[in-house]
C-alpha cells in the first residue's frame, strides 16, 4: 500500500488493536481515552479543547459545519480542489452565505486574495482545506488563520489528511476548528474524528440554535457531557480509541519534528525520481506541495484508474488515482512508507505499470535517481 | 464483566481485531463488509436490505428517525422505559405529532392497546424499543409490527440490545427498520450500526425531503452509493468490520438457535438464585423479561450506584446499574456470560456486596440454587 | 479455565503476542529479551544470572541436571511427589549416586531430614521440587538451601509452578539453580524455560566434562555466547519472548507483593468453601499448602478424571485431575483466577459436578463460606 | 526485511498469534495441533509421521542425529557449507565414523560423487543440508535419497531454510528424515521444529541403545506417547503451534505449487538486477542456487557485516551478511518479499550501500532490469 491514506498501522498500533476490549466506563478506559486526548493537543502544540468524535472524519466535519452554521451567516470558502468545493455545497445547503475564492486545482490559496475578501465584504466563517490531497497540494492555512481572527472571523479547517503528519498549530495560526482524520496521518483504525475547538468557535456554537443537540452530531454535547462531567454522549469504540492512543504516542516517542520530516525527506527523493523518469508533478510547484504524497501528473491521455488497477492487479501495489480530477497519479509518503525505499519500489510500480500500457519513461535514470536522494536519519528500527 | 453490555469479545473476535488494517477499497475488504452483511442478513432471517452504517448505534437510531420523521408526521410512540422516552423527545424535536402509549417501567406494552390507538388515530410511523434494557423488559414487537403493517403504517424499532442476542425477524414480524449494536449481543467493538430496512420504509425515506443527504445520517446515500453502486460514502473503519463480521460468523457457526437458547437458560438460572437469595426481579413477570439480562430490584433504600461502585472497587466485578430508572441492579447474560457459572459468579458479587452494605439476604441458598439450576448444553469450548 | 497452570494470558500479554515479528537480531529485540531478563531477575529479587533457555521447562530441567550431574555424583533427592520422583529417574539414568528423602504425597520435606542426610553423607548436590503441583504442597527450599551451601553443596530447584507467583528468592535462600516455566504463574506462552544460575552452578558446569555443548541443551552456550558475547546460540521465539517480557513487565507494574499476596488470599477464600462443604484439602495442614491451588481429597472412590471430564464437557470449566495420583481435584489460583469471585465459580463447578454424580456435599454452605471470604484489596481493574 | 529468513508473519499468521492462550489438553487445541500435522504433511506431500517438536529447528536437528547416531555408526556427511561442516562436528562427538564429500562453498554436491562413496564404503546413514543458506546453494537432495536407500542407507535431510519453501518430497525422494524451521519459509515464530520420520527411521532409533528418552531431545517419546496414546510428552506452546498451523494452512490456501513458484520468479528478477548492476551471483551457476534467496559475491574487499550494517542503520533495511563465510551478501525471496517489487527495494538498498562504500556499480541499469523482471502472478492482495 503506497497510496496516500489510509496509512497502513505499525506495529505498535496492531498490538493495541489486540487488547481485549473491556468495559467504557472503567476508570482504565476512561485514563486512555484522556491519554489520547493529551496526546494529540502535545502533538498539536494546543491548548484548545481536543474532542474526539466517535465516527469518520466527515463526521467530524460535518458536527462542526451544522454547529457552526446557521441560515443567513457569512462564509467565505477557499476552493483549490474538490474537497472545497464539497465544503461550498454543505454551507449552502445549511443556508449560508457562501462567497468563494477557487484557484486552479493544481494552485494553492494566496492569501493576498483572502485580505482582498475581507476588505470588500463582512465575513464571519472562513472554510478551508488544508491539504488538497487529490491533488497533491497545501493551502497557507498558517497565513490565512490569522487574517481571519484579525477581522474577527471563525477559521474552521479540513485537516483530515494532514493532522499527525505534518505541523498543524491551532493556537499559533490562529485556528478555530480543525478537524483530522485517525485513518491517515497516524495510521490507527478509520472510526474517530480528531478535533480541536477554540473557546471562540465554542461561543459561536452556543449561540447557534440550530447547533445539533442530543444528535450524534452534537459537538456541544460532547463539551457538556464529557469535557465538563466525564460522562459520554455515547459508546465510544474502544478499539479504535486505543488505536489512536497508540498511534498518538508513537508520533511523541518518535518525536514530532522527525516524524513531521520524514514525509519531506521521502517527498524530496519521490520527486527526484519522478522528474528523472521524464515526468512531472501535478503541483504548480513544490513550494505548495504536501509533503505527504507526491501528485504526479499522468502523461497525455492514461487513464488513472486504468493505471492503478493494473498495477494493483499484477503487482500487488496500491496506488492513489485522482479520485474523480482525472490525469494524476499519487504516491503517499505517511508513517511507514515515508522511510527507506518505499518510494523506490513506488516508482518502480508507477514505472513498470505506465511501461505496460505503453507510456515511454526512462525507468532506470529514475530509480537510480530516487534511491540516492533516499535520506533517512540512521534510527532504530522497530 | 457480569453487566449487560456492552459484552466481551469472544477469542474469535479478538483474532479478527488483531488484523492489519488494510485499504478499504481493496476486492478482499469489500467482500468481508459484504460477508458481515450476509451473516447479519442471516442471523435475522431478513431478505430486507441490511446496512452496516458506521457509527455506534445512536448514529443508526438518528439515521433512521431523521430520514423518516417530516413535520407534521404523525407517529405512535411505545413508551416502556427510558429510551422509549427520549425517541419520544427526538420525534417531537424533528416536528412529528406525537401520540405515547406508557406503562409502568417494570411492564411491556400491551399489543391491545396498540390496536386501540390505531382505532382511534391516524397513524404513519409506531416506533418501539425492543428490550428496555433499564429495567430488563422485552416488548412484544412481534404483535406490534403486524398490527401497524395492517393499518399501513411503518414501524422502527429500537434493537441496540437485542439484535444478535435473541430472535427478531423483521420479515415474519413486519417490521420495517430494526437498528442494532455492533457492541451489545454480538460482542463486537462498538463503531457500527447494524440495521435493516425494508421496501416500504426506503420509499418513505425518499419520499421525505428532509431525509439527511451527504450526511454521515444518510441512509440513502449508503443505499444509492453502497448497496446499489458499490462505492463506500465515507470510509469505514475496517477494524471495527472484521470484529462485526467474526463476530456474526461465530454466532452462525454456533447455530441460531443454540446462541438465542443460551441466555434464556443463563437467565432461568440466575432468576432462580435471585429468588432463593430472598430478592425479587424488576420486571412484572418472567413472560416479559428480557432473557439477556436479569433486572433485580433492590430491597428498599439500596443505592444501585453505590453498590455497583463498591462491587467493581472491592471484587473487580462490573454490575449494570438502573442508568439512572433507581433500584435495580442488573447482571447479564450474553455471549460468554451466558454460559458455565457466570451467573453464580454474578450472584456471589451481588450478594457480597449486599451483604457488605449490610442487606440481609440468604447467600447459600441462593448461590446452591443458581448453581443446581446451570444447564449447559454439553459443547466443546473453544 | 481454573486449572493450576498453564495460566489464562491477561489483556496485556495478549498484546505482546500480537506483535509483528521483527528479526531476532534487531537492536530492539536484543533489548526487549534483556528487559525479559532483567525483568525476571527483579521478580526473583536476584543478582545471578538469569538464563532464558529456548525450550519449555522440561528442557530447562533437562539442561540443568545434564549440564550439573556426572557419573558418581552424590546428589540428595528429595521426593514429596512424582515430580521429586521423575527427578531421580533422571539423576540415576544420567549416572549419579543418588540418596532419597522420601514423605507421603500430602507431606513436605522436614528441614531436619536434609541436617541429617548430610551429617551421614557426603553429598554434591541436592534436588528439590519447589512445589508438587499434583498435591498442592511446597517444600521449604527456604530452609533447605542454606543447609546445603552450608555443607558446600549445590541446590537445584524445580520451580516450575512457583516461580513468578510466590516467594522464590535465590539469592538471600541460597539456591545455585532453580527452573521455571513461562506458561505458569506469568500466563504467557509455553516455550521459554526461566532460569537463575549461581556463580558456584557455572563453576560446576565448567568442571564437568559432559556438560552439553553444542547443544539445544547447553547452559554453558548460552553463558559464553549470550551473557559474555550478546550473540544467540540458536533464534529465539520472539512471540514467546515478547509474552515473557509483557508478562514479567505487568507483574512487577502490580507490584511483586500484591501479586504474590492474591494467591493467598484467593486459597485462603477457596479452602474456607472446600470446607464448608464438607470436604478436606489434600496436603496435611495449611502451612505446607501452595498458595497457588488448592488440592481438595476426594471423597472415596470418586475418579478424578471421570469428574473433571463431566465438569468440561457440561459446564465447560476446566479442573485440574490429580495428574495419576489419584484422588485429588485442583482449583488454581494463578494470575487472573488468583481475583475476584473465580474461586466461587470454581467450587461451584467442582460441587455440582460432586452432585451430579452422586456424591453428596453441602453446595450452598460451601459456596457462601468462599464468597464471604473472598478478599480482594481494591483495585483498578484493566 | 529482506533477509534469507526468519520471514516476516503474515496478516493471517497475527491473527492466530494473537489468539488467546487456551488449555493444551483441551480437544480444541489436540484438533489445531493434529490439523498442523496433517498440513505439513500436505505440503510435503508424505504418508511418512510428521512430528512438531517443541524447539526451534537445532533442537529437531540435535534430536534426530542423537536418536540415530551411535558410536561407530558409519556415516556420509555432505559438505558445501558452514551447516554441513557443524553436522560432520557433531557426528564425530556422538562417536559416529565419519567420511566426508566437501565441495567449494559455491557449489553443490555430485551425486556421483555419492555414488562412488558408496561403492567405496559399508554407509549407515548419510546426512545432507538441502540448502546452504550462507552460500544460497541448493543440494540435490532429490537424487542423493534414492541413492543412498537403494543401498541401504538412511538419508537425513537439515532442510531448516527449505521446508514449506520449495519442492521437498520426503517419500518421493527416499528422505528418513527431514528437519525444516517454523520460522523460515512459513513465516511462524520459531520455537517449533517441523519434521518428517519415515518407518525406517522409526526402527533405527529403536535399535539404538542411546536414543534419547525422557529427554526433551526424545523422538521416540514423540512417538510413543503423542503419536501413538495422544498425550503431550510435555507442554507444547499453543501460540507458536497456532502460528504454524496458521501459516501452512496459508500455504495450502495459496496453493503448494503457486506458493513455491512464487521465490523462482522473485529470483530470476533479483539475479537480473543483480547482473545488469556488474554485479555476480555467488553460486558457480544458477543450476545449484536456491531460489529463496540470491547470494551476492562482493567486490573485492567489502566487508559484509559493515556493509549491512551500513544499511540497516541508515536505510531500515536488513540484508542477510554471510554468516561467517565472508564475501557475501544475501537478499531473501520467502513468503511477502518473494512478490511485487520487494526485489527492487533489496537491490535499491544493497546499490545505495555500495555507493555509499565507495563501490562503483550501475544502479540505474540494474533497478529497471530488475523491476522489468518482475514477474507476478495477478491474485487477489490480502
């Protein structure tokens, strides 16, 4: 599996997965699930309130869109891919207010344009997605964050497929609801999202009316009922909650800068080959690109999905397709594979499959050309 | 663990757990969700559509009342418990006019009365719990379906401690969405909710245009994506499936009717050492007790939370509480706590401890007549 | 499961168990085997070697006998069951000049006997039983290990049921090698034999032209290559190691007196209900009876093996038989059954089973005696 | 890792480690126990016993040469290798009169060579290693068999780095006995030896005075009491002996044919890859090498140790060093890494290591070769 999300668990994480499942509101599990907690505000240099949502990211994502927003509210969405213009839809559906910034999907958000956004109209909520993963790019959200709250508005972030792989700092940009994914960055089971809220986004969701309540959805049932009183909503999985406590804790055993650069040192080796292969990165450049997959743009004509179920049936590699943009295929440097020749053997897979169907690259200039700029920091292994 | 639900997971399941998190896209996943369908299609003899959503069982009751309930709906609410009461609350915050049928909390619903309510009104949707496991009582939601199906409406019925623990067949019985737990009978990890929907309850669905759409409450988009199209609308936690899918399997493998007969003849047992112990059960009688649990109330005055509290803290054993009902104690009897002399280990907890808090009872008599009345068939462990 | 060994693994070894297998000769695997090691010498309060011979106990015992003994050595043996006795098979059969001490099977050695065994002989070595798990008795290896030294002999302990669940201390008792096993009071997998070695052992081995080398059987391999030069002399089980450090780890967490004191405690409340119901311990008093089971007389003529198959295959727990003593039905302490009400379901099962075949006891005296005594000190449970 | 062995497990095999401890004499495990039995022996395709002894795979090689070794035994040992010389240095210390084939380590014995032998020499027993892992060299073992029965002989087989690998056919081939590991090709832990005894054999060690007995090295205890009665001669690890069953039910699932196919395509892409990089396979032709693994000869004057060790530290990859032999670098082909571009990651590792030393070697040239190579099968992952 060398496609950008879900990571594949460590070792540490499986024999977590293993324990016995017990009771959910032993005093054990209760310690754990405050453990993870702690864990992911460490991780993310926070002191906001961390808020781990029982259910898939889009839970996460869609409790803090409705208990944001309410009919009439003015938001401005920045769309640099798909996953924005997801975002736009909800917002309107929930009856805001919804102006839009879109850039090309192979660009980043300049955050020139969200100061100009401000300046010609009163905004209370920007959206934003952190990194496009389909397309292989970042948005500024460390730029754009503190813009906002200089105006007084909400920053809320899609950081599904970023949180616990590269840095994400709420308190520092300036951002008010971010929420993250535990299938990817951090490699525990699919199942949690994993959400920070500032005391800013809590105001504005209890002044909402419309903010769920007694509904799996309700952010603020999770602040009233188990951030105040130690009580649950509901049941959380304890499965998937010690998955993420283990995962959580292997990133600060690691340490975060290492970990957080690994992906740029595999990215950096992954892209080398890739132009020596004779082909080039969908990002407009490297400096807006994620570190935690490498966007290759498919040469004229080959169909991505055609591609990958090739590879994935002859030679038994995964690779990320472009989920519906079309053109692009992508290798993800996350946990694991973000060491050693994993990008390597990526390449050799992107390289023999676009051979087979007929694509002219030169695949040994670039093998060779990964495997020497392959930099990892002598570890332990383990 | 002695309290009911959620349960242990079974070394079969604990096997399952255990396994690498794959890609959920992968043909070897997409057959284990589809397996997991089928078993749990046949554990409920249902040729119903059976979906799988990922969530705790909260998130399937929501799904269910939000995607059928419109204002101005006029439903029949069955009212034995606790949960009956607040499915009550959520149908009136979604707008429906509400009509309550309610019995005391150690009584079950009268079919009769069901008829009568819809002599007297007409009626769109009857919504039932099917085990108020508070209070230990079963309803009979065997009558009930037919009788609402005769008059045209739909019933949703509330089964998140029952499914996969006792018979309920939606087809023979009418029913038109039964939504169980992953967590309770089946002894897997929480994160799922186990339901089924008939032909007639999808047409209401996309009948009501407030039926949640891109939603994480969406039934529909789970059948138009996944059932109908194959593609997942969010991804599932693929841990949490193979324990759902292990754990169903196990209960085939053992056989329906063995797995369903084991609490009722766990049940007969500790009913009996209840008796000889100088206690009375909670629920009004026998014929309308819950055989997964055994509901006991407390002679006068006793707290349930400090007695549960002083048994798990001294003897390491986790009694179920009345949830908040008062005066009952609960022990369980699923999955492996249904079989061998669990249940007088239960009985030797609630025993001590009540004699601790210095109620009298007659401990001997009632642990002898516990023991004489196991009745394990003779089966190979394993 | 309440036999006496091998032990029910808890949550915790579990998931050592799970964990991916990495390569034996990996830095982190170098250290988890000598945190195992370090780990065992804490439990056993020891500053000799402690060996971690690849082999089930068997093997250990095998190893240290082989590698001690040569013909015409004068060993005392001491027999107070049939492993005491298997050991001088072994001890002739290799070419000693074996003298035994021998009591009756519900007896222990006399300290006296061993004065004066070694006032008439002159004796090399002595071998000593820790407990005869088939009788439920210890020997005071206490009082029996300074004597020897005293007389300038050597002590070898067969400590396969003992070590890790009670008191066992080489060092300040003198005993130059003592043998346990991995699958008994530390719950993890067979396949790893527990040893500690004296300076004056290695002086022995090193002196004795047939000790093994070169062999699955040689201690002094594993000193030269292992402890001296950090290489292995065959591959180790990861997966057993991994249980063995997980194992040894959570008992020194719960802490070496807590987790020796729940036995006590636990056959303190067992014997109270064997008692009470009529029936009588197999050793001779109290003060010689292991802690970790309790060894209970059968009433005349009742086979042991007929029994404890009727109480496997109709209530599915598992009793100890005599191992062809004859006689004797064991309830085991150890680990998780040494907590809790496991002791009530234990003399539930052996009562009823007495029942239903005939034999007539006072089952709900018995029963409510051992509940009352149970005495488990308050603690987290997980 | 890529190393010649011990494998990685598979996602199949963790499950069954991670399978909670269970009692050994409980049908359920004797049924596990039997069915691994019976699927070695499907994989070997034998009517001869399979015996599972409890020891990793120098204990089954110590066992079987004790049980039919003794003193003045005449015995044709077969040298091409480390592991052949150990052998000939432990038949001499058992007594046996020894003759010797030795051929340079990169070659493989001439079977008439062993013809001459015999017409030259009164021969009991000849003992061959089917693979000279070390040198990557194969024995033809399939032709010294027939050899030595047609003259009476019994052929002992070390085929510890081949069994459950590659074609072994102990009654096809006239094999007395065959020692393969739990830990090599089957990707097990270790901790079991897996080996076949044929009639012939059985009689032998029942001829001999000094076959082992009560002696954990004791084949014909195996036989007598566990073959024969059912009854362990002692206590077997359940976890390691789950974990065989496991992995060699794996292999049959695959199919023998597919599973053994799969190294002799991994093979011949690495032995590419390794040309077109300048560099030479070790073994004198690619007739005699095993395709579990390929040797590399090193440019004059590598080291092998630093240079793995340069590779596990900076790249997390361990290659297999030459155990001694010097000169050689080894990359496996067993289990996982016998498929997709496993190859292309050891041949990025082992040029990128080389570079590092200052060796001058063609990277590019060989990674396309080798990832042009690549050969799969298209199966389903999983």
């Amino acid at each position: 599996m060398l496609n950008p999300g879900p990571a594949s668990a460590s070792s540490h994480t499986l024999r977590a997965l293993a324990t016995p499942v017990s009771y959910h509101n032993d005093p054990w599990f209760l310690e754990r699930f405050r453990n993870a907690e702690r864990e992911i505000a460490a991780i993310l240099g926070t002191t906001q309130d961390v808020v781990l949502m029982q259910g898939e990211c889009m839970l996460g994502l869609e409790a803090a869109a409705r208990s944001l927003v309410h009919p009439g509210i003015k938001c401005l969405n920045l769309v640099s891919g798909i996953y924005g213009r997801g975002m736009g839809e909800w917002l309107r559906s929930f009856g805001a207010e919804v102006i839009e910034i879109e850039v090309p999907f192979n660009a980043a958000i300049d955050p020139a344009d969200v100061e100009s956004a401000f300046a010609a109209n009163t905004i209370e909520l920007v959206t934003v997605v952190h990194s496009e993963t389909p397309c292989g790019t970042l948005n500024p959200v460390e730029e754009i964050g503190p813009i906002a709250k200089a105006h007084g508005a909400l920053t809320m972030v899609d950081a599904a497929s970023t949180l616990g792989g590269i840095p994400l700092l709420p308190d520092e940009w300036k951002l008010d609801v971010c929420v993250g994914a535990s299938q990817k960055c951090l490699g525990a089971p699919a199942g949690i999202s994993l959400m920070t809220v500032s005391e800013d986004a809590w105001s504005a969701m209890r002044r909402n009316p419309l903010a769920p309540r007694a509904s799996i959805l309700s952010l603020l049932d999770w602040k009233d009922m188990w951030l105040e009183e130690g009580r649950f909503p509901l049941t959380p999985s304890i499965t998937d909650m010690l998955g993420v406590e283990a995962a959580a804790g292997e990133v600060l055993e690691i340490g975060v800068d290492e970990y957080f650069d690994r992906p740029r040192r595999a990215a950096a080796a992954c892209r080398a080959g890739v132009r020596a292969m004779g082909l080039e990165t969908f990002p407009r450049d490297d400096s807006i690109a994620s570190p935690l997959l490498t966007a290759i743009a498919l040469p004229g004509g080959t169909d991505d999905l055609e591609l990958c179920e090739h590879i994935r049936s002859h030679y038994g590699v995964v690779l990320g397709d472009s989920e519906g943009v079309g053109g692009i295929v992508r290798i993800g440097h996350m946990g694991l594979t973000a060491r050693s020749f994993h990008v390597v053997a990526g390449l050799s897979a992107l390289g023999r499959g676009l051979l087979d169907l007929g694509v002219s690259i030169d695949l040994g200039t670039g093998l060779a050309a990964a495997a020497l700029a392959v930099n990892d920091a002598p570890v332990a292994i383990g």
